[in-house]
C-alpha cells in the first residue's frame, strides 16, 4: 500500500523515556498503583496531555516561556523534554485549575477555557475554538488549513451517545513499508492531537489524520471516524479545536 502524506507538523513535541523518544505525551506513564489522583490521571488523563502538549507546544514555537516551565523548556528548541520534567508539568497542570473529573476525565469547553486562560496568560492575541463541522470534506480542510498555519488540532472523539455499547474508531500504525497495521481497536471517549494527513490508494481508507496518543504516531481513518459520529456519537461532543486569532 503506496502513501503519500500531504502535510504533517514537524517538530512535534517529544519525551525522552530512556532509550526512547515519544510522540508527545501518554497518560499511561501515571501509575494506576500509587494513590487516587495517579489512578485518575491514569485512567481519564487524555485531555490533560493533548492540553500540555498543545501549551508546551505553542511556548517552544512562539518562544514564549509559561510560568513553572520545566528547566530544559526552551533548551536548543529541539521540541524534546525530559520525561521527568514532563511529568512535573503535567501534575502542575492538574492541580492548578484543570478540570478533570475521577472516571470521566475531561470536559472539552473547560479544557478550551483552560487553554484559553494560559494562551493569554503567555501574552498570546490567538485562542483555541470549537468546530461544529461534521461534513468530513469541510472538516479534512479546516485541518489542513490548520495545519499549514503550523498549528495542530485537539480533535474530540467522543463518548456513545446515540448507540451505547457500540464500536468506536479504530488506531493504525504504519509499518517501515508504509502499510498499515492495526494498533487500538474500539476507541472511544478520547482527546488526541492530529498532527497531519495523509491519504491512501487503499479506497477503503482514503484519508487518515496522523495523530498523536498514548505517546506514539498513530493513524485514524477519517471515514471511520465521520461513521462513528453518525451512528453512535454526535457532533455535539466530537470535534476539533483549532487555534485562531481572537475575536
């Protein structure tokens, strides 16, 4: 399967977990052993880390220096983080004023107010909002739109709502041959960052937003992901937020 990737956003923030660099941050690195909040964070962490991500992300590019920033933050503009200082971030994040709630996570307009509240708190003119865009081919244009502007997009896949106990979308990674494999089935109720597009031969999968989760490059099928808002979940809680001068 022969692919050709239209945009993707280069650099994209990287942990340094031993020997290996992530793709952005994981919610699996809290340990779901060692206390309430490390169990939380564990288990509905996904909003706090596309939201770091993003804050940390935004700062590096816009060299712009965010109170408590890890001590490497702007070091070299190489856009990787030690892991331990990524963590101190993150817990910094939750306990001052990130809404995350046990067993439910996050909620997506209090995690935009949150970033909203830190964009103008680095001096920031631009705020993140809402697209309330379920036609796939407008969605797919606003993404690339966002990401040639150099900015990544906090995509929503939202909870079941309309068929509770059905599938959700399915994460692929790509081989070294550039076919792609299947890395997470059913997934549901979950905040990543899309960070590029790619599109296929493969007619089955046309398009396929480059995505970052769980620490790693992962793919979602873009006609999966507009089935999985049509038959058991709605645009009200799926979506993208994209990053816009303020009006």
């Amino acid at each position: 399967m022969a692919s050709r990737t239209i945009i993707s956003l280069d650099p994209y923030i990287r942990v340094r977990d031993g020997n290996r660099l992530s793709f952005g941050g994981n919610q699996m690195w809290f340990s779901k052993k060692e206390g309430f909040s490390e169990r939380t964070l564990h288990q509905g962490g996904c909003g706090l880390v596309a939201v770091c991500d993003f804050m940390l992300w935004y700062c590096m590019k816009n060299r712009r220096v965010p109170k408590n920033c890890p001590p490497s933050f702007l070091n070299g503009g190489d856009y990787i983080l030690e892991k331990a200082e990524y963590m101190d971030f993150l817990r910094y994040i939750s306990r001052h004023g990130y809404p995350i709630l046990p067993k439910l996570g996050s909620f997506s307009f209090e995690m935009a107010a949150y970033v909203n509240h830190f964009l103008a708190s680095v001096g920031s003119s631009e705020r993140i909002r809402f697209l309330w865009q379920n036609n796939a081919k407008k969605r797919l244009q606003l993404a690339e739109e966002s990401i040639r502007r150099g900015y990544p997009c906090l995509l929503i896949i939202g909870p079941h709502v309309l068929s509770p106990g059905k599938k959700g979308v399915n994460f692929y990674r790509m081989n070294a041959e550039g076919k792609l494999q299947l890395a997470h089935r059913n997934v549901y109720g979950h905040f990543v960052m899309l960070t590029g597009i790619c599109r296929y031969e493969d007619i089955k999968k046309p398009v396929l937003f480059e995505i970052s989760s769980w620490g790693e490059k992962l793919y979602l099928s873009s006609e999966e992901y507009k089935e999985y808002i049509r038959r058991s979940s709605s645009p009200a809680v799926c979506g993208m937020f994209t990053l816009s001068e303020a009006r």
